[in-house]
C-alpha cells in the first residue's frame, strides 16, 4: 500500500513537472508570438506612415501631368507652373527616399564615421548663416550667438549639418512671421568636456503629452494642429546625436515655442588625433524644396465679385502644389476658385464670401480640416454649405470621423480627378434643386414658418427671418438692413445666404413672404385690397397690385376672384 501511494505521489509530482514545462513553455510561445505581432504592428504602422507621406507628392505628380497631357489650351505661364510644382513634389519624394535610407544606413555607417577636429562655432555659424534667406521670406528674424568665438572639438561634419538642417528647418517651419529663432552655442558650464548648441523658437510649441514621443519615427503631434510633414527628421536627429556621443533634449510649451538642447563631447577619443576641419561649403541645405510658389501665377484671387454668376469654390490647402493641381481641374468660365492655406483664415472668408461650396485638407495649420469643418456646421449662417475633404489620411476611422462631423464627401489622396468633378457637381446640382424647392414652398404655401424639411439645417434660419418679416409685416420702414441686425450678420451676409437656400436676396425674399401673407388674406378673408396691403406693410396701393402682378401673375382682385380650386391649379 505504502509502495502504491509513492508511486502515485511520484507520478503526481511527475505530471505537474511536465504540465509545468507544457506551462511555460506555452506561456514563451505566446510571448514570443505577442512579440512578434508588436513587431509586425510597429513594421506595419512604418509602412503605413511612409505610404501616408508619398500621397501628397504622388497626388500632385500624378495629377499635374495628367492635367498638361489633357488640356489643349494650356497657356505657356501654367504649363511652367505645373512644371514647377512636379519638379518641387519630384524633390520631395527623393528627399523622404534619402531620409528613409539615411535610417536604415547609420547603423552600418558607426565603424566608417569620417570624424573631424575644428572650430565647431563657424561650422554652427556657417549652417545657420545659409537658412537666413528661408526665414527672411517668411519675416522670421534669424540669428546666431556663441559665448565663444574659438571651441576645438572633435565632430561629424555631414552629421551635424543633418542634425542643424533639421532643428532649423522645423524652427522656421513652425513659427509665424515676426517671431525670433535663435542659434546659441557654449561651452557647459557644469562640465568643460561638454559643448552645448541651442536651437529657440517662439513657434507653436509641442503638447507637454507628446515630449517623449516627438523623436518617434512618425510620431503626430497636435494631432491634426501641426502641418503635415515627414515625421522622420527628427528619428533621424536623435539619432545621429546620439551616435555622435552626445545627446538632446527638449522642452516646449503650446503657443510659446519650443528649445531643442543638444549636449556633445568635446574630444571623442584622447587617443585618436582626426583630420581638421577646413571652413568650406561641405555644409549645405538639404531641407525639402518648399512647397511655396509664385503667387502671381494668376490661379487664385482674393475676392469675389458681386456680379460674378460663376459657382465659387473655397479651397483650403496649406500645400500650394496640391492647391494648383485642385485648380486645374475646374474650368475658369464656370469656377470661381478663392484660396487659403489654413482653417482660421477659410473660416473668415467663408463668412464674408459665403462659397457655394468647400473643398478642405485635414492637416493644416491654426486650425485643422475637422474644427473647420465642425465650426462651418455649428454656424447658422454657413452650415448649408457643402464641405469636401480631400486628405493623404486614409483610414477608415479617419473618413468616419470627417462624415460624422457635416463633411458630404471624404476623398484620399491621390485621388481622380473626374471623381471629384462629379462630386462637385452632384452636391451643387442637389442645392440648386433645393432651392428650387424653396422657391416653391415660398410661393405656394399658406404659412411660411412652415419650411419643406424640418431636419434641414437651413429650416431655423428661414424660420427665425420668416417670424422676424412676420412681426414686422405692418411696418413700412422694415429693411433688410433691420432683418440683418435682427440676425446679427450684416447684409452682406444676409444677401449670400438667402441667395444660397432660396436664389433671393434678402429684399426679394421679404417681398414674397408679404405676398405669401396678402395671398392667404386673399383667400380666406374679405378685405379690401388698400388693406390687404396695409396688412403687409405697403401703403401704396398702385405699387401694391403691380409687384403682386410681377410676382404671382395675377392683380390682387384678379386673385381674389379666382376659385380655390383655380387658385391651387395656377400655383401648382
């Protein structure tokens, strides 16, 4: 008996030693699987970002040469514009093509780094001095200061420069005209061996969340606050400092800027003398070709004329490549294109203009696609507007967040022209049958605060400016310009509007809902045509009956003597 229970005591032990084993070795495989999808998630998200950044160049290279390849009339002065603009994105692409390769290189390149000894100040100096005409253009006042005239150091030239055109670049990239960036090098004070450079700016500035990630390889930050870039410069920057000896840091605060801080070593080895460095023109730009363009190429204007009859179209992009591309799709005799480079400044144009319709980026400075969008919609006097997304991001969370917003249609790029034509066209043709029904309704109906649609987003508008001319209807004196105070837009604004959701300016539309009233007064009760018209507001009888002949066809004592059934078959 005794004999039995070990041996079962043994076989137990035995079991739960190899059930242990089964164990934990399941529990390595699945680590090892769980790692090897994080690693296939993060392969997969790189390639992801990388195919996101290759859609702007593509959508302008693709789309432009499409453009001269089809169009018959193409004046010389577009054509070099075009050309332009492929050329610009064509140097962009090689630029992310050589970043990516520069990441995958540095690795192997460690053991074959060309190190050099020299005055570190004028190399500093001599890259910034080379970005002073970039910052110049966009008023940004660049400058450079060192503690020291004189540091012999040991450095890379080729990666310093890389790791100075990065931190420039971003620095002017990011910051508005009139603002300072400055460039400062030192020697450390806690510590001799160490020499500091300093790049400040006054920019945007980085959320205090996204500091650990801003040197992630495509890490976003500000969502969609900043505008699109490559999201590989600065992997690359840390990088390259880090394999230089030394190391950066950063701090920034929104609104107030940012101050990258890299620290490197003086001497990298006591052992190794290494070759000097000669002031030459070894360090050049390589910041991406900018994507600006001549403003005079004749493609865009600012305003829009009172007596213009062509549909007008707000194009909001911040790259002005992709804005000529879009341009060129639409011809000039039925498009009137207004263009801006950010949501801030569409948000007041599109107040002022009231466009037909939007065509917006996401990713854009001041203010991005989607609070653009959400702003438009929120708005009574522009949420009858059409709004178009067209965007390199091309997620399926990302078109269902542009939807769910108000945006009518979600394009990513690169995208068909034809494609985007029709959309155009089909939510311009919806609108103009819109107002159609508007039309209508105004004309036919009994009671105008009734509107054909009550979950259309122009039905509290036309409501509330119907009950206003309502209220007013027995004052003579009732003016556009007091229906637009009561609105608080300004005529202007009323005018545009009106004109959108019904194809009457705001004094039309007040006459025909006085009409709308002496028909109903007409019909249903037995007053005298003097006080038919008293009731709405006029007083001059003889002007009474002429605009009510112009507008509904008939006289007022005309209209009163026709049967209901007359009535309803001559306003049908």
């Amino acid at each position: 008996m005794n004999i039995e229970n070990t041996t079962f005591i043994i076989l137990i032990v035995l079991l739960t030693i190899i059930v242990s084993f089964l164990i934990i070795a399941y529990i390595d495989k699945l680590k090892t699987i769980k790692s090897l999808k994080q690693l296939e998630q993060i392969r997969s998200d790189i390639f992801a970002k990388i195919t996101h950044e290759f859609r702007t160049p593509l959508t302008t290279i693709l789309g432009l040469s499409r453009q001269m390849r089809d169009m018959k009339d193409i004046s010389p002065n577009n054509a070099g514009a075009f050309l332009s603009a492929i050329e610009r994105q064509s140097k962009n692409l090689s630029f992310l093509i050589n970043q990516l390769l520069d990441i995958t290189n540095l690795q192997s390149e460690i053991n074959t780094i060309e190190w050099k000894t020299g005055n570190i100040v004028n190399f500093v100096n001599m890259v910034t001095e080379s970005f002073t005409i970039l910052a110049s253009g966009k008023d940004i006042d660049l400058q450079f200061f060192s503690k020291e005239k004189e540091v012999e150091t040991d450095f890379v030239p080729d990666y310093l420069n890389k790791i100075l055109n990065n931190l420039i670049g971003n620095a002017i990239k990011y910051s508005e005209g009139g603002t300072h960036i400055y460039v400062m090098t030192e020697i450390s004070e806690k510590d001799k061996k160490k020499f500091i450079i300093k790049v400040i700016d006054n920019g945007i500035g980085v959320n205090k969340d996204d500091l650990p990630h801003l040197f992630d390889l495509f890490y976003q930050t500000n969502k969609h606050k900043v505008k699109e870039g490559n999201g590989i410069g600065l992997t690359i920057t840390k990088q390259l400092v880090e394999v230089s000896g030394g190391k950066i840091d950063v701090i920034s605060e929104p609104g107030k800027g940012t101050t990258f801080t890299i620290t490197l070593p003086i001497q990298i080895s006591e052992k190794i003398l290494y070759s000097h460095w000669k002031q030459d023109a070894s360090a050049k730009i390589i910041y991406p070709p900018s994507e600006t363009t001549d403003s005079k190429i004749g493609f865009f204007i600012e305003k829009r004329a009172d007596d213009d009859s062509r549909y007008t179209i707000l194009l909001v992009e911040d790259n002005k490549d992709i804005a000529i591309y879009i341009r060129s799709i639409f011809p000039n005799n039925k498009y009137n294109i207004i263009y801006c480079s950010n949501g801030e400044e569409a948000y007041k144009l599109a107040e002022s203009l009231i466009p037909d319709i939007i065509i917006t980026d996401i990713i854009m400075p001041k203010k991005d696609g989607i609070e653009l969008i959400k702003k438009i919609k929120a708005s009574t006097l522009l949420n009858h507007i059409p709004v178009i997304i067209i965007s390199a991001k091309n997620r399926n969370e990302d078109i269902l967040e542009g939807l769910n917003i108000g945006a009518d249609t979600y394009l990513s790029k690169p995208f068909q022209p034809e494609e985007l034509q029709i959309r155009v066209r089909n939510l311009l043709a919806s609108r103009d049958l819109l107002i159609e029904k508007y039309k209508r309704t105004i004309l036919k109906e009994d009671n105008n605060t009734e509107i054909i649609d009550e979950n259309n987003a122009n039905t509290e508008f036309l409501r509330l400016a119907t009950d206003l001319i309502y209220r007013e209807m027995k004052n003579p004196d009732f003016t556009p310009t007091m229906l637009s105070e009561e609105l608080a837009i300004s005529v202007s604004q009323l005018n545009k509007k009106l004109n959108a959701i019904t194809g009457y300016p705001s004094s039309t539309y007040i006459l025909h809902v006085k009409l709308s009233y002496a028909k109903k007064i007409l019909s249903n009760e037995n007053k005298t045509i003097g006080e038919v018209a008293a009731e709405c507001g006029i007083y001059d009888v003889n002007y009474f009956s002429r605009v009510f002949k112009k507008h509904i066809g008939f006289t007022p004592t005309q209209y009163k003597r026709l049967p209901a059934a007359n009535r309803k078959k001559q306003l049908s």
